[in-house]
C-alpha cells in the first residue's frame, strides 16, 4: 500500500572528478541516475542506498523505513546491547520521568510471581524503547502510579498480551491504560488460518531473527516482594529490560503489515476490545453457589437412575455371558471396549461408542448410554470443579477470554468455559446479580442468517426478514409444502432451522443427514429443493468457496482476514483439503462479520458506560450475547445503552 512520501529531503557528497558537492537524493526510482554528477556526467560511485522489496524504490541505507511504502528493511537487525537503569535513587526516577515525557510511543512490561492478577505479587515495571529502558521495583512503582503521564491520550503503549499486563496493573496499582498496541493481537490478526506462533520468544525470531531465552522467567515465581531484595540478579533485570526493548522493533514490522493488508481499523478494534476483555475478567460474575449446588446433586441422582436402568436392562443376561463384565467390581461404562462386548452381547455390532454412532442404534442400550454421557459431562465439567474456580473474596468467577480464539475472530473461553454452559434454566439462573443488581442481557436475532441475507441480497430471504415472518417456519412451508400455520416446531420448523443453519456452515449432505435423521440421499434431496427456492444464497456460497479456493484467503467488511494454506496439486489429499477449504470459506465471511459487530458494539457499551459515569460493567460475551451487570437504579438506562449500542455496531 504506497503513500505519499513525506521526504524531500536531499544529502551532499563531493564529486571527485570536477571537485564539486552534488545532492543526491534520499530516495529514488532509479540509481543510476540518482548517482551521476549533473556537472560532468560522471559516476558518483554511491553506495548508499537500500532497494524496497515491496515497492522497488532505492532509498538511503540510513533509514530503518522505506519512505515511499513505510515498508521496514528486512535485513537481519542487530539488537543494540542492553542498556537500561534500574530506578535506586531520586536522581534516576526523575531521568525515567524525563525520557517517558519525552516519548508518544514506549514499551511497557510487568513481572511478577503469578499469572494470576489476584494473586500475583507486581515485583517490576519496564518502560523504555530500544535505546534505553527503565525498570521500576517495588520501592518506586507505586510512586509511579501516581504520576500524571498514565492520563495521557497521545501516548501508545507496546505490549506483548496486553490483556494480562493491563490487568496487573489495574489490580496492583490502579492505573488503567487508555491506548495499547498489542505485538501478541497484532500477528494473530496478519496470521489467522495459517499459524499460531505469537509468543515474544516467536515474534522476535521471526522479525529481528534473535533468540530470545525465557527460562529466566521461572525464576520470578519462587520470589516474592519479601525477598526480591535478596533474590534478584542482574540476569533477571536484563531479561526483564530486553522484553520491552524488542517491542519497538517488532512494532513497526507490524504496522507496516497491518498497513499494507488494510488491517489497521481492525487492528485498532482488537485493541480496544482488549481493554474491555480485561476489565470483564477482572469484573467476573457472580455465582449463586447453593443453587449450583442443588443442580449437582439432581445430577448426581439422574445419573444413578440411568446407571440403575442400565443395570437393571443389563440384568438379563446370564453370568457366562457377561464373565467379562464382573471382572471388575463394576461395569465401567467408561470403557469403549467393554461397551462394545455388551453391545455384542445383544447382538448389535458397533464401529464405535461415540455419540453419532450411538443415536444410529435403535436399542434401550444406546439411549441409556447417550444419557449417561451427558450427567457425567455435566458433573465432570460443572460439579465442583466449576465451583473451585469462584473466588471467595468476589463470589465470582473470572474466565479468561481469547478475544481471536478461533480464526474467523470469534471468542473463546475457558477456566471455566461459559460457551458451553449446559443448555438447561437452571443453570443460567445461577448467574445472577448480587442483591441490588440487575442482569441485563441483549443478543442478535438470527444474525448470521440475517447478514447470509443482507450478503447474498436474497429477495426472498430478505422479504422474509422485512415482513416480520419467522425465517425457520417460513422454510418449513417451503420445505414441505405445507400452510405455514400447520409447521409443527419440534418436527418441521426444527428440520429447518438445522437445514437454515447448517447449509450457512458449509455443511454438506451426510452430516446433514446425520443431523436432521435422514439418509444422506434425501438430505441431498432436501438440499437441492433448498437451494431451489433460495438461489441467491445458493450462488453466494459457492462463490464464497470458489474465493477461498482461490485466493487463499477471505475477508469480512472490516477487512478482518482468514487464510487457508492452499495444497500443491500434486498432494495426495488435494481434493480433501481444497474441499474443506470451500466448506471454511462459506461461513468465514458471515461468522466473521458476526464477530466484528458484537466487537464494535462492546467498545462502545464500554465507552457509553464510563463517559456517563453509571453503576455498570460489561460481564460476559457468548458469540452473539452480550451481558452487563448493574444497580438496579441505573438498570433501565444501561438496558437502553445495550440496545442502542448493539444496533449502531456495524451497518450491512
């Protein structure tokens, strides 16, 4: 992406056959002529300039940028050797203040005993840029903190998992950081579907061709403020200096990246979004512990009865039959291989025992044992190991967020998971708001068939939408050719939702097949009759895949980039790949443009609630749900906030 060069400046050297100073200039398409004396046509025999391997232009070799392109030098960079103060006395803390004041753009780090904010001691605070960088200890951070220059609008701020320093230093010193650039965001977004090797120790490989040794970072853990004094060598202070000396450097291979893939809006939202995943963390949301508690015990019960019946079904046999089963104190339902032993026992021979092949089996057995599965899930993954992640002094849990957790830009989430909260009332009624609270939670309408709509442009689709016609009961009739008031929910609306949804997901026949209950030649059938009514939707799928296949990448309307590594043709598995690559590359566009307007809208309910100074906080986000906390006074107007924000997000 070229811009207009801001240089016009031009350097002196003499010409040595008419004795004359000749300006050459600083950049230049061509070299030879850049380098001939306009006096007496002779060759200045310069060897100053660097050639551009993005836009050919030669440029002087003393700067670190193209200045036509912005584009970064990409021969092998030396990092300076290490200088940096450790703040000790008055004198030092007033040149950090000098340096900082002096800087709009400075990395920043902290280290610490724990990845735990809550219960991480805050050993160190570096701030510098590649020439020089300042490491505060527990004697001056906190003076630190008080300072001035945090409120600063104008500065950036490198960061390498901004969300986790961000957090720090929220928790331990209350200083909140207003802009960041993210190295850790910065390259997931330029490498989406192609790797994930965004940790300093790879960023600084890849763009400064160094390596960099992080097991001195162990060593802060077995510290704590205490013994700091006593405990810290001056390994770790360079270590923990040379973190933030490479933010720089990498930083601007970044943004020239970023630039020149048109990612720097999105780059700037993932940003932002950051600081508001960190607050949620910090924030977390209330549990109410009892009755979690009353659900793990109905589990626990279910779970007994089923097992009960199993036994009971099991019961039936003869003891030489099932000699193999006794073996053991119990039957271990667990066991792939015994199951499939008593499966034969019945005289059902089964590839597997996972749960798609097991709704395939018309028997008790199998019904009982899908039941099974899903108490044991639900005690495994939200009995009391859920429980031991809400920390006392909140009565809170605090998930982590992966803001890019999976490549079309989509959330993630874990310790614990909120995403895959059982389906069930009761469970969503444990998180609730402590007394004098409210929850107030706002999510998209179908959205991603409604942007499958506003994409494809659909007329059918869209009048659908326009008309106020439920999508899935409208398809139905379609489907089935039936009166829409004669569509049953649990039998045809159902099938069509499933068919609505998953044709958007690039699913193909036999999965839908095996989705719906039909063989794979009717779902085939029911496909092409799809696709019959909805023609426009049909060409834009498989325009979307062609692109995919094609191009190696698509892109949504904030330019937010998934890859696909395109196979050789002579692979093997070409056609397996390419025809994966097509299924990803139908539903990347839409899930994507999902992602970048509940993004949006997050930054600004984020933004309207601190400017307008209410009792409220962003909780939790679940793919197209947003959920935000507050008194009960401010309730109704933060509700309106929500909406607004959310249908303001991102226009089609």
């Amino acid at each position: 992406m070229r811009s207009e060069c801001q240089y016009t400046r031009s350097v002196g050297y003499k010409c040595y056959n008419c004795d004359e100073y000749v300006d050459v200039p600083d950049f230049t398409e061509s070299v030879s002529e850049a380098t001939i004396c306009p006096n007496c046509n002779s060759d200045l025999h310069l060897e100053i300039y660097y050639r551009c391997t993005n836009c050919s232009y030669y440029y002087c070799n003393s700067f670190s940028n193209c200045p036509y392109c912005q584009k970064p030098r990409e021969e092998r960079v030396k990092l300076q050797e290490i200088n940096y103060t450790q703040v000790t006395t008055k004198g030092d803390y007033g040149a950090a203040l000098a340096f900082i004041s002096e800087h709009e753009i400075l990395g920043l780090d902290t280290e610490g005993n724990s990845l735990d904010p809550f219960e991480n001691e805050l050993l160190l605070v570096q701030i510098g840029d590649e020439t020089h960088v300042y490491v505060f200890d527990y004697h001056w951070y906190r003076r630190l903190a008080k300072e001035l220059f945090w409120m600063d609008s104008w500065r950036l701020w490198l960061l390498q998992n901004a969300k986790y320093d961000y957090k720090v230093l929220k928790q331990s010193l209350g200083v909140v950081l207003l802009n960041v650039f993210d190295t850790f965001l910065a390259e997931r977004i330029l490498t989406c579907g192609k790797e994930r090797r965004n940790s300093l120790k790879e960023l600084t490989e890849k763009y400064l061709q160094t390596e960099m040794d992080k097991t001195i970072r162990e060593a802060f853990y077995t510290m704590t403020i205490e013994t700091f004094d006593q405990k810290v060598t001056s390994e770790m202070l360079e270590y923990s200096a040379r973190d933030v000396q490479v933010l720089p450097l990498i930083y601007r291979r970044q943004k020239w990246e970023l630039q020149n893939n048109e990612l720097t809006q999105l780059a700037d939202l993932e940003f932002d979004v950051c600081k508001v995943v960190a607050e949620m963390e910090l924030r977390g949301i209330y549990v109410n512990v009892w009755a979690w508690r009353e659900i793990i015990v109905s589990c626990e019960l279910q779970k007994k009865q089923v097992v009960d019946e199993i036994s009971e079904l099991l019961g039936g046999k003869s003891k030489a039959t099932l000699t193999f089963v006794f073996e053991e104190p119990a039957i271990n339902l667990n066991s792939t291989k015994v199951l499939k032993q008593i499966f034969s026992s019945f005289g059902i021979t089964v590839s597997s025992t996972g749960d798609a092949e097991l709704a395939k089996i018309s028997h008790p057995l199998a019904e009982l044992l899908r039941k099974y599965r899903k108490y044991e899930k639900q005690l495994s993954s939200f009995g009391e190991s859920f429980l031991a992640m809400i920390r006392h002094e909140t009565s809170r849990v605090h998930p982590s967020f992966q803001q890019i957790g999976a490549d079309t830009g989509r959330f993630s989430c874990n310790k614990p998971n909120l995403q895959q909260i059982p389906v069930n009332e009761a469970y969503r009624k444990c998180f609730c708001a402590p007394q004098g609270r409210k929850i107030i939670a706002c999510d998209y309408s179908q959205q991603e068939l409604r942007i499958l709509a506003s994409l494809s442009g659909d007329p059918k689709f869209i009048k659908f939408y326009e008309d106020g016609v439920d999508l899935h009961t409208a398809t139905a009739s379609m489907m089935f050719n039936i009166p829409m008031e004669q569509v049953e929910k649990d039998k045809h609306r159902k099938i069509a939702k499933t068919i609505n949804f998953g044709l958007a997901y690039g699913q193909g026949a036999k999965n839908l097949g095996e989705t719906i209950g039909v063989d794979e030649q009717e779902a085939t059938r029911m496909i092409d009759k799809y696709f019959a009514q909805f023609t426009y939707i049909r060409d834009w799928l498989e325009q979307a895949a062609v692109n995919a296949q094609r191009n190696g990448y698509l892109k949504t309307l904030l330019n937010r980039k998934r890859f696909y590594e395109i196979p050789e043709k002579w692979d093997r598995d070409y056609r397996r790949i390419m025809s994966s690559i097509g299924r990803k590359g139908k539903n990347t566009p839409i899930q994507g443009i999902g992602v970048d307007m509940i993004k949006m809208a997050l930054v600004k309910i984020h933004q309207r609630l601190q400017e307008q100074k209410l009792d409220a906080f962003l909780i939790n986000v679940v793919h197209d749900e947003i959920v935000v906390e507050a008194s009960e006074r401010d309730a109704v107007k933060v509700g309106k906030i929500v909406k607004e924000a959310m249908e303001e997000a991102l226009s089609l």
